[in-house]
C-alpha cells in the first residue's frame, strides 16, 4: 500500500484572464487531475477546490438570514406556534 503524504499541497493563484473565465482558481504546479482528487507528482492529493460565484454565495447569506430572521421571529413573538416557520429556520 502506498504510504500518504501529510504535507500541504503547494498552490499558485493562476490570473483569471489567462483562463478566459470570471473567476480566478488555484492551480498546483505538476499536478495532475485524476477526475475526483487533484494529485502532486510526490503523491500527495486532495479534493479540487469548489468555486461558488460572488452574486451567488452573496444570494446565499441573505437567504439564510431571511430563513434565521423567520426562526426568530416565531421564537420571541410566536411562542413556537407555527411550526412551519421553525422548519424554516432550520434551514439557515
């Protein structure tokens, strides 16, 4: 069985106009893309790095605050009474 590397994969930021894409990813120097781990040529792997666009995550955070913002309101002015406003929250 091969032995596993502990060390930290070495990234360079890669200038998103180079990739023709709006966002700028993380590229490891001599690595290779096995389909599910991104690999050093030593052996050391790890999961590729998820991107979530900026207008998204943003769209995320409020959402999340709207869905704690019901959870609390059914708290302190409910009582706990509509438990689909709980479920709601659980959300967030």
């Amino acid at each position: 069985m091969a032995k596993r590397s502990t060390k930290k994969l070495r990234t360079e930021r890669v200038n998103s106009a180079a990739l023709g894409s709006g966002a700028a990813t993380l590229r490891i120097p001599g690595a290779t893309n096995t389909g599910r781990f991104v690999c050093e040529p030593g052996g050391a792997c790890a999961w590729p790095r998820l991107q979530i666009a900026a207008g998204a995550l943003e769209a995320l955070k409020w959402l999340a605050l709207i869905a704690m913002t019901i959870d609390h309101v059914n708290k302190y002015l409910f009582d706990w009474s509509h438990p689909w406003m709980f479920a709601i929250g659980r959300l967030a």
